[in-house]
C-alpha cells in the first residue's frame, strides 16, 4: 500500500510539471551521468591527495580514523562543488551527444517537440545540481572546512603559521579606535599601542602603552607601561602605571586569522565578518567579498553550461562523440580559467569583485545564447 501511495505522490508531481516520459529518461540520463562522473574524479583526487600528504600522515602519527572522517570526509564536498560546473557540462555533452548520434534528438523534434520544450528535463537537472551546490558551499563545506583545517595545522602544517604586522589601524567597536605600530603572532604582543574613544564627534579618552600583551591564563589584554587620559568637558583625569588588565573587543586570532579561514565560514557568518572588518577600517576586503559572490555565482554557472552544453552536442556530427566531448571540455576548462583570471583582476584592483566573479557567467551567457540561436529546432 506505501508503495502504491509514493507512486500516486510521485505520478502527481510529474503530471503537475507536465513532464512526460521523454523528460524522465533524460533527467536519469544526465543526473546519473552526473553522480557517476563526479564519484569518479572524486576517488582520482582522494588518491592523488593520499599519495601527496601519506608521509606527512606517517610523519606526525595521524589515526586512521582521524585521517578518514576528519580529513577525507570532509575533503570530498569541497571538491564535489568546485567540480560540480565542469562535470554538469561534461554529462551533458556525453549523454546528448550519443542521443546526437543514435538520431533520438532528431526523433525528438521531428514529433513535434520543440528545442525549447527539449530543454526543459536539462533545467530541472541544473536545478538540482545547482540546489546540491549552493547548499553545500554556504551550510555544509564551511563546517566541513572547520574540521579540515584543525587537522592540518595538527598534523600537516609542522610548524604554527608566524605572523607579525605592521601600523595596524582599527575600529574595534562603534567610537572606539585602536592603533598598533607592530604585532607578533608568536608571542601576542602589541608595540607602541594607543586607543581613542568617541562620543558624538569628540574625544572622551586616550589610552597610550609601549606594549600590550595577550595573558592566556585570565584571556584578557594587559597593558604595559600605560599611560591614560579621560576628557569630560573641560575636565582630564591622568593616570599612569606599569600594568593594567583591559577589555578590547579583538582577540589573538584577529591578528593571525588566514585566509582560508573564511572557507570554514557560514554565508551569515560570512557576512559578519565582512562587515565588522569594513566597520574596523580593513582596507582589503576582496579576498572575503570574492569568497561570498563564488558562493552565488559557481552554483549559478550550472544553468549557464547545460545550455551550451545542449546546444554544442544536439546535431548530429560524422566522428561520432569524440570532437563534441573536446569542444566541452575546452569551454569548461576555459570558464575555469576565466574565473580564476577574473578573481585576480579583482585582487589586484582592475575590477570590482561582484562584477570579477559574474563577468565569466555574463559572457559565457551571451555566448550560450549565440549558440542557442543557431540550435537545431
């Protein structure tokens, strides 16, 4: 009786779709492609990953198990995204163009069905494969990445990444200014340290310490050597001292946050971030306004080349499937291309990031549509 019940529940969304059986053979075709091709890059590059980092493994005693659910579980979403584009035009170009070459697709429209209506299966497809990795970039990778990156700096990364800035100037709070002349990440010391407090426009205190150091044991900033000034109208209350504990609203890890660390980010917190470092004068947002339009813009390129993809392998060629599957791989590896190019334009100031990450899906667009125009129909 269950049985009965999902098939009338599943012949009741078909109909509401309006597919028809044509449509359900091609959604297997590419979705099944799809899965198939994708599993099998994905075990190619866990091997290619096993045989570059077994020593590494060996080396710092990692577990086993540590290296298979901490490590390679979460290695295989990110890969499964960033091959996502690629393999969706690659299934495309394979399945269409044997239905090209067994004349299926000339069957198809010679019933009547028009390209456009052909095109409807390969959208619900990208549908799916663009649902499958929207989701897996903005709520799955960066819990996944978390855990990825803990076990680098574990067990692969030998020594802890140093770093040691310069004129740091930030806004750590609404009002409240912070400058550091230098930081060392080794030993979470802060040189020739001021802080300034606003309030309606005018100045209310200034803080001055040769150092200011991280004390691990009560986890607060302690002032070294300080010197403070509190301005109430025309009133200043001066006090100086070699040590004092004080709350900032900035951690250690602040100052040495990497990079990737925003790849172990939600899409919320992701935009939190950004705005709190824009609200503390960081200057270099790109890397992190780049990160949240690639969320958006990778998963969105899945529509962009199904539809070159259909429109490359639909005619019929002499050679069989050989030249086609060429020309897909061509396009797919140079929207890859175009989209790391791109992204460092933007890098280096001669674009601005939202357009860097949408200028390959807005060309390879208008390139979709030109081929769309010359189709069979």
């Amino acid at each position: 009786m269950e049985n009965n019940n999902d098939k009338k529940i599943s012949h009741k969304i078909i109909n509401a779709l309006g597919l028809k059986i044509i449509d359900l053979y091609i959604i297997r075709k590419f979705l099944g492609t799809f899965v198939y091709s994708i599993v099998l890059i994905l075990a190619i590059a866990v091997v290619f990953d096993l045989s570059e980092k077994i020593d590494d493994f060996i080396e710092n005693s990692a577990p086993a198990r540590e290296v298979v659910f901490d490590y390679y579980l979460n290695f295989i979403p990110y890969f499964a995204v960033l091959f996502s584009s690629l393999f969706t035009f690659i299934s495309v170009i394979f399945f269409t163009s044997k239905m090209a070459y067994n004349t299926e697709i000339i069957a198809i429209l010679s019933s009547g069905v028009s390209f456009r209506r052909l095109l409807l299966p390969y959208f619900i497809s990208a549908s799916v494969i663009t649902i499958f990795a929207f989701s897996l970039s903005n709520f799955v990778i960066p819990k996944a990445n978390k855990t990825k990156l803990e076990f680098e700096e574990k067990y692969i990364h030998k020594r802890p990444q140093s770093f040691n800035r310069k004129n740091i100037h930030k806004q750590v709070e609404p009002g409240v200014f912070i400058y550091l002349e230098s930081y060392s990440t080794v030993s979470q010391t802060g040189y020739n340290f001021s802080m300034e407090k606003f309030a309606d426009g005018k100045l209310i205190s200034k803080t001055m310490a040769d150092q200011i150091a991280w004390d691990t044991t009560k986890n607060t900033w302690v002032m070294r050597r300080y010197y403070m000034r509190d301005i109430d109208g025309l009133n200043e209350t001066i006090s100086e001292g070699s040590s004092l504990d004080t709350v900032i609203k900035l951690l250690p890890g602040d100052f040495s946050r990497r990079l990737n660390a925003v790849e172990a980010m939600s899409f919320k917190e992701l935009n939190e971030f950004i705005d709190v470092s824009r609200m503390q004068g960081e200057t270099n947002l790109t890397a992190y306004l780049i990160e949240r339009y690639k969320r958006t813009a990778f998963p969105f390129s899945t529509f962009i080349l199904t539809l070159i993809g259909v429109t490359v392998s639909s005619k019929k060629v002499r050679g069989g499937i050989g030249a086609q599957l060429g020309v897909g791989l061509g396009v797919s590896f140079g929207y890859i291309l175009f989209m790391q190019f791109s992204s460092q334009f933007a890098i280096g100031g001669s674009l601005p990031p939202l357009l860097a990450v949408w200028l390959p899906n807005l060309i390879f667009a208008v390139v979709a549509l030109f081929l769309y125009k010359l189709a069979p129909k």
